[in-house]
C-alpha cells in the first residue's frame, strides 16, 4: 500500500500540471498590438445648372353657396389646364383642394366658404414656361417657383463630384500615411450627397390682365459629396 500510495503522490503534481495548462493559456492570452488607425472625411463640390422649373399656381374664391363656389373654381382650374395642355413642354398635376368656412365676428355662425385649388407646373422649357405664367396669371395667383437641376443633370454631375471627393480623400489618407512613415489601407468608406440651394419660393400674385412672360433666372445648383471612412496604418 505504502509503495502505490508513493507512486501515486509522485504522479500527482504532474497530472494537475496537465490539467491546468489550458487553463492558464486560456486565462492569460497572447495579443498582438492593435492596429492604429484614422478618421478621416473629405469633400468636393460642382456647380449644376438649374435646367428644370416648378412652378405653383391657385385659384381661391369666397363664396355663400358652396355649390356655386364649387362650380366657379372648378370652371376657373378647367380653364387654365386647356390652356397649359396646349405647352408640350410643360407638365401639370393638381396639387389639391380644400374648402373651409369662413366665420362671422362672433366665430360661431358660418357666414360664408373659401374655396382654394391648387395646380403643379413643371417644366424643361424655360421661355415657354415663362410665357404661360405669364399667362396665366390673368386669372390664377402665383404661390411658388422653384428652380433646380433635372433628376439625369442632378445625376451626372454628381457621379463626377463623387470621383472628385474619393480622390480627394485617397490623396490625404496618403499624406497622413507618407508623413508617418507608413502604409495604409482603407477599413470603410461612406459617402454622402447633398446641394445647398434652398428653395426660394416667389411672393404671391394675381393680375387682372395677361401679364408679359415673366423673367426666370435659372442660375446654378452646388453639388456637394461628402466622403468619410477609417483608415488602417499598417508596416
């Protein structure tokens, strides 16, 4: 008993030696040194010309019986779509209708109802579409003009703003690498596109008579892109 007792304890410090081995590499690992790396953004801008027009046009009358008000404003909309149907180059929709009373002093007795419908003019066409507000203006009042690139103008100077700002960033992920003395590859990238042309729309007006074709300065859009990503510095 005494000589497998003995064997048993020599072997003892070993097993436990093999058994916590894992263990401890699991508790205590190896890391390498983590990879630095930067932030970095870069921008690009282009002007685009404003080649579209959309324009907001109303008619609105009061009235003491909604159904007479109803047949005048809808007689004075049908009016001015024959009227804007004969522009090809230029597209309509209506924008809605709302009809609402109107109170007396006391803002309890209706007393009388506004009637107020909206139309869309979007247009290509510049002159023509100067010349038909002016037109229309006879008879409709003017709530809005709003110039802007077309969706395929918008498109391509964008895609070419684009290339500008990721070669932008390409070069100053490179200096910042060149000065420290390292390589670099690019983690992620994300970019962004945005113009900064508000919209401005025009003041309100109804003429009694045609008007001469109104002056539209078409100008121009900024494209902006914006580009943002991580950048590894590597040996």
């Amino acid at each position: 008993m005494c000589r497998a007792a003995s064997r048993y304890l020599r072997f003892l410090p070993t097993a436990f030696v093999l058994a916590f081995a894992p263990l401890s590499a699991v508790a205590h690992p190896s890391a390498d040194p983590a990879v630095p790396t930067v932030e970095l953004s870069a921008e690009a801008s282009r002007p685009a010309p404003n080649d579209m027009a959309i324009a907001s046009a109303y008619f609105e009358a009061s009235g003491t019986d909604p159904a007479k008000l109803s047949e005048h404003v809808n007689g004075a909309v049908a009016s001015a779509l024959e009227r804007i149907r004969s522009y090809r180059d230029v597209k309509v929709q209506t924008a809605g209708t709302s009809t609402y009373p109107v109170y007396g002093k006391d803002g309890r007795r209706i007393e009388s109802w506004r009637m107020r419908s909206e139309l869309q003019l979007e247009s290509r066409n510049l002159p023509a579409l100067a010349e038909l507000l002016g037109k229309l203006q006879a008879n409709l009042a003017l709530s809005g003009l709003q110039m802007q690139p077309a969706p395929e103008t918008r498109k391509n100077v964008a895609d070419q703003v684009a290339t500008d700002a990721l070669r932008a960033f390409q070069v100053r992920a490179k200096t910042i690498a060149d000065t420290l003395g390292r390589a670099y590859r690019i983690r992620h990238l994300s970019v962004g596109y945005g113009d900064g042309q508000p919209i401005r729309p025009m003041k309100a007006m109804a003429m009694r008579a045609e008007a001469a074709p109104m002056p539209i300065e078409a100008g121009e859009t900024e494209i902006v892109v914006t580009v943002h990503g991580t950048v590894e510095l590597t040996d």
